[in-house]
C-alpha cells in the first residue's frame, strides 16, 4: 500500500464538506450501533474462555483530513463493551476508521486503554460489501506498539479485522489478534465477533453542518444522507 505522490507534497487538494457522501466503504458504518450478541473468545490461567459481550459503538463523520497531497474522508469511532449484567468496563476502544478515495485504501486505527495502539491497512472497492485490514508487529506502516508488559507477556503479533456489510443495514466484524503467550508454546488466536443493528444516524460532520446552516449551494440536506 504505497502512493505514488507528486513532486509537490505540500499543495492540498480540494475537497467536499460532505464526509457522509465520500465515505466509500465505510459509508454503512456511519451512525450509532449496539451489539448484545457478540462474542469473545480470549486466554486465562487454565486455557480458553468464551465471553458474550454487550457492546455499544459510534462511528461519526469528521472533516475532511490531508497530508499535503493526500486527501482522506473518516469517521471518529468509540465502542464501550460490558458482560451481560455488569457494568464494569469489559473492553474501551477509540480511533478512525479512513478511506483514501485516491488509492481505494482502508485505514482503522485504534488505542485501547491497556497501553496498545495500531494502525491496521487494506485496500477495498468504494462499494464494496467486505474488506479486510491487517496490521502487524513490527511493521513501520501498519504496525502494533504495546507497553511493556504487553510486549513481554501477551506479544501481540498480527490483527486482522474482517468487516461485512449486511444487505438488512447491520454490519458485522470478525477479528484475530494473534498472541505470543509467555509459558505457552502455541500461538492463541483471541478471536472477537459482532454484528451490530443501528440506534441512530450519524450527525454531520462540522463543515457539513456548516454549509447546511449557510445555505451553501453545494450541500443542502438530502445530498447530506447520500
């Protein structure tokens, strides 16, 4: 996933205020999800156990982002996850899911308060219904950097996410991230499933809203939810 970028890095491109409509992929992920059937599947002292998990994500738009000629559309994301029946915290996650219109790429990035961040990368149609990202240990593009104790006890030496675009408006995701475990020989793959239903739709991003407010000629209302 390598750009072929012109001499001049610095000159921004023009871009459209409406991130709803240049989402691409991830355009279906926009809005606010809940989950009460997902499932993780993580190592303990004795082996494996299978958790159900309730969980509660929110993806929305954010204005349009460069790096010099580079151009991306996004959503901010959140998830809040929790057992059935409690309250305390289970798994907290925040980052951007990106598409490069330019390169048909995707890029997840994601930082959970354990002391690990990622970047994860994968190249997708604009309407396409799956895609897949990966990030790997060791990688300068897309890569994982954990604390140290993470890096020590539980390695984590691949991520892979898998998103699946459901015809009835869900969307699902099934992901790996491949351990080195201290004191065990196999590799553990800690695998994580869910399919969420939308709770509500996304507001507009700020420039959206903006010209929405203004009257601008270029965005107005219905174009908003293209």
């Amino acid at each position: 996933m390598t750009g072929s970028w012109p001499p001049d890095i610095y000159t921004e491109p023009q871009s459209d205020p409406n991130t709803l409509a240049n989402l691409g992929p991830l355009r279906p992920m926009a809005g606010l999800w809940l989950s009460d059937t997902a499932v993780d599947v993580h190592p303990v002292v004795d082996g494996t156990e299978e958790n159900q998990y309730i969980e509660r994500m929110e993806l929305q738009p954010i204005d349009p982002q460069t790096n010099g000629p580079q151009l991306f559309y996004g959503l901010r994301y959140h998830t809040h996850i929790v057992k059935p029946g409690e309250v305390e915290t289970f798994h907290d996650q925040v980052g951007y899911w990106l598409w490069e219109p330019a390169t048909k790429s995707i890029l997840m990035t994601l930082a959970i308060p354990r002391a690990q961040v990622a970047l994860a990368g994968g190249r997708a149609e604009p309407d396409a219904k799956e895609f897949e990202l990966r990030a790997e240990r060791g990688s300068t593009r897309f890569g994982i950097c954990s604390g140290s104790f993470l890096e020590e006890a539980f390695t984590t030496n691949r991520f892979t996410i898998r998103v699946t675009i459901h015809p009835d408006g869900r969307w699902s995701y099934d992901q790996i991230t491949e351990l080195s475990i201290r004191g065990r020989a196999e590799v553990f793959q800690h695998h994580d499933r869910s399919t969420l239903r939308k709770i509500s739709e996304p507001a507009p991003n700020p420039l959206a809203a903006a010209a929405i407010a203004t009257d601008a000629p270029r965005l107005s209302p219905r174009t908003l939810t293209t």
